[in-house]
C-alpha cells in the first residue's frame, strides 16, 4: 500500500492521441514527467474514432454495407502505427475481431452490441500507445467489473478494487508504465461494457480510487479547468485550483471539460486532480482537490441539441404527485436524463437532451394520460456563480422558454445555438 502511493495516473482524451505525432508528443511527456514513479495511463479512441465506430456500428446493424468506412478506419490506425515504425501485424488480431463482431451482429439488443463494437477505439488506441512507449499494455475489461447496463456500465466497485489490486501490484508497476483502455470495463460473463460517452476521465479515476493512486492527471488542449469553452464563449479565464464540489456541479450542468462522475471517487479517497495541457506541459493547470475559496468568477456552460418536453394532464387536473410519478417513471424508463424541470398549475416540463428514439418511446408510454408539447434545436446556458452582469451578458437578444434561478446559477432555455 504504501508504495502505490507512488502510482501516478495519467489520461490522455482523444485530441492528445489524434495522429503519430500526437503520440510522439505523448511519448515525450510520459518520458519527461512519468518516467521517476510508477505510472499508469489511460489512453481513449483516437480523435473522432468513437464517432466514426458509432457509425459503422448502425450502418451494421442496419444490414447495410459498412466496408468503406471499416477499411478506412483500419487504414488510419495501421498508418499512425506504420508512422510510429511500429510492427506491421501490431493491430491484425484486433482489426479481425472488430470485423468479426461487425458480421455477426444480431438484430435485438442494440446497447449491448454497440459495446461489444464501439469499444475497439480504445482497444487499438491502446495497442499503439503502449507500443510506442514499449509499455505494457492491460486489458482494463477484465478488471474493471460493470453491470449489464450497457452504454453506462455501473461499477461493482468492491470487484474492481480486488481485481486491479490483485492485477497491479506495485512489483508490475514498478516494471515501468502501464497501459490501459479509458471508457470501457467488463460484465461477469465476460461481455464488454462501455462506461458513457467521454467516459475515459471516469475510468482514470476508478483506477485511482481503487489503487490509492496519489494523483490523476488529465492532459488537455486547454490550460486547465476554464470557466467556459473556448470554442464557444470568448474571454476565458482558468482557475488555478477548485474544489472537488465545484467541479462536479460544473461537470453535472454539462460544461464538457471533465466527465460528470470522475470526481466522486476522488474526493472520497482525497487524490487530487491535475488538469493540464499536452501542449504546453510546463503550464501550470488547475489543481482539482479539497480547498475553499471566496467566490469564483462565473462559469458559462453550454448544452446544445436539447428538448423541451411539456406534460399536461388531459383532464385538466392540477399536476400531482401521481402524475409526476408516472412521468418520472417513463423519462427513467426509456433513459431521458432531466437537465432542468419547472412545473405549474396544470402543466409539468422538463429540458433533456434531445434523442428521436427515447423520445418516441416516450410519448408511447404517456400520450394517453398527458398532453404532451415538445420543441427541440433548443439550447441550455447554465451561469454558475452568476452576477448581473453575466445574466445580462448571456440573456441579451434571446427569447427565454423556460428560465430558473437558484442562489449560485441561473440557467434557461433558448432557441438556437449561437452564442453571443
Ligand atoms: N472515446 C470515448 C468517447 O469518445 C471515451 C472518451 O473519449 O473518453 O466518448
Ligand atoms: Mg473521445
């Protein structure tokens, strides 16, 4: 135990491992700042693989003909490893399973096999990884124990713990860095599981918590934890160190830079969060961990592609308990998350985020008993520690659907995307 307090845990997203010379500066990093301690690393898909996966997948599923883009996918990652003079037949095993998957795909149970599909990003983003590092490359699905809810796998945590415990002893990781797959685990029986999409911050975490890693770094390409995208909202600033509670509010109302349930597992077991830039890996950061502060500055998220769902009872009846539990009820059922929800007199809403198929489900389940309205292409903006100023600043020249307010954040709902 005592010398796993020497592990450290680095993750690379996407962006950091989007071609070889992305991994060559990956390499550069872990040589530099990993190469005196024990070192894990948590690799996902590269770039935009998992999208691109997510497509093969329903073109498969669809029965319709997938080959181009598998062979294009499979020529991208056999060019990165052709690029990093790594061994022709690095990925063959791989790309032939991935292809086995894609032909026997079975028509019911689409969560379950777009697991089994979408997780080879990681599978070969790994392979590479490792192999330009001359690492040791881990299969993380054996270790890390979800349930069967697939797309979201929950972990059975006192498994993982004894499991990567019983897999990483500090002998094996002072052998020198390990590499491991972010975004995937692994059911009893077997089967793969994939923990949401970004899920990969998520996963250096359960690594951590359960190995007592003494810190996680996440390696970005932005400076640290921002209190806005870049992309989206001009003037940014970063804040040097946040508190764990901060952070997980921020991730819960979608601001994209950390997933919503790596934190958690962090702040139980008191190991801090560095978040820093594989471009400018001298930069400072933030440092996410148990501290307070006077008030923060504002921090502006945006959540695009939203829903806005309202139920009226049909007989006109004032919104009940009874009612709200059959709504509740059907939103969990067919897995509609609720951003926001405001209710009046006689009718109930909730902002989620926008899906055809759940949302047809829905509207199965509840046409009979409610009058339902929905209007989507709409946008959340959440302001966390808001003043006059940021309302101000944010609400200007936009028709409001649905705004609330509570003592540190104002969000509301909008038409369209473009920010200010
Ligand atoms: N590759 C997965 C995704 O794009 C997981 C991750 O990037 O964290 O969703
Ligand atoms: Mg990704």
């Amino acid at each position: 135990m005592q010398q796993r307090q020497f592990l450290r845990i680095y993750k690379f997203g996407g962006a950091s491992v989007k071609d070889a010379a992305a991994i060559g500066n990956l390499v550069r990093i872990v040589r530099q700042y990993g190469a005196d301690q024990a070192l894990l690393v948590v690799v996902s898909a590269m770039g935009k693989t998992t999208n691109a996966l997510e497509a093969l997948f329903q073109l498969a599923h669809a029965g319709q003909d997938y080959r181009a883009p598998l062979a294009e996918l499979a020529e991208f990652h056999q060019g990165v490893a052709a690029g990093l003079e790594l061994p022709a037949d690095l990925l063959t095993d791989l790309l032939t399973q991935l292809q086995d998957r894609l032909a026997t795909l079975l028509p019911a149970d689409f969560d379950k096999q777009y697991d089994q599909v979408v997780s080879f990003g990681e599978l070969l983003a790994t392979r590479i990884v490792a192999g330009a590092l001359g690492a040791r490359w881990l299969d993380c699905r054996a270790l890390i124990r979800t349930d069967h809810t697939w797309r979201e796998g929950r972990v059975d945590w006192p498994t993982t713990e004894r499991q990567l415990r019983a897999a990483l002893p500090a002998a094996v990781l002072a052998e020198g860095p390990v590499v491991t797959q972010g975004f995937l685990g692994g059911t009893a029986s077997g089967a793969t599981t994939t923990l949401g999409r970004e899920g990969s911050d998520f996963t250096a975490a359960i690594l951590a918590y359960c190995l007592g890693a003494q810190s996680v770094t996440i390696w970005k390409d932005v400076a640290g934890l921002l209190n806005a995208d870049p992309k989206i909202f001009p003037d940014t600033v970063r804040y040097p160190e946040i508190s764990y509670q901060e952070t997980i509010e921020m991730a819960y109302y979608g601001a994209s830079v950390i997933h919503p349930k790596t934190i958690k597992p962090l702040a139980v077991r008191g190991i801090p969060l560095l978040v820093k830039s594989f471009l400018d890996p001298e930069a400072e950061g933030t440092r996410i961990h148990d501290c307070r502060h006077e008030l923060l500055v504002p921090a502006f998220i945006r959540k695009t592609e939203q829903c806005l769902i309202s139920f009226e009872a049909k007989d006109l009846a004032f919104i009940s308990e009874e009612n709200l539990e059959v709504i509740f009820g059907a939103l969990a059922q067919v897995r509609l998350k609720i951003r926001l929800m405001q209710n009046s007199a006689i009718s109930f809403s909730v902002c989620t985020d926008f899906s055809a198929y759940r949302l047809e489900r829905l509207l199965d389940l509840l046409r009979e008993q409610f009058t339902i309205h929905y209007n989507t292409g709409l946008a959340l903006y959440t302001i966390k520690n808001y003043d006059a100023a940021s309302i101000q600043r944010l609400t200007a020249g936009r028709e409001l659907l649905l705004e609330q307010r509570t003592r540190q954040t104002f969000q509301f709902v909008c038409r369209g995307e473009e920010p200010s």
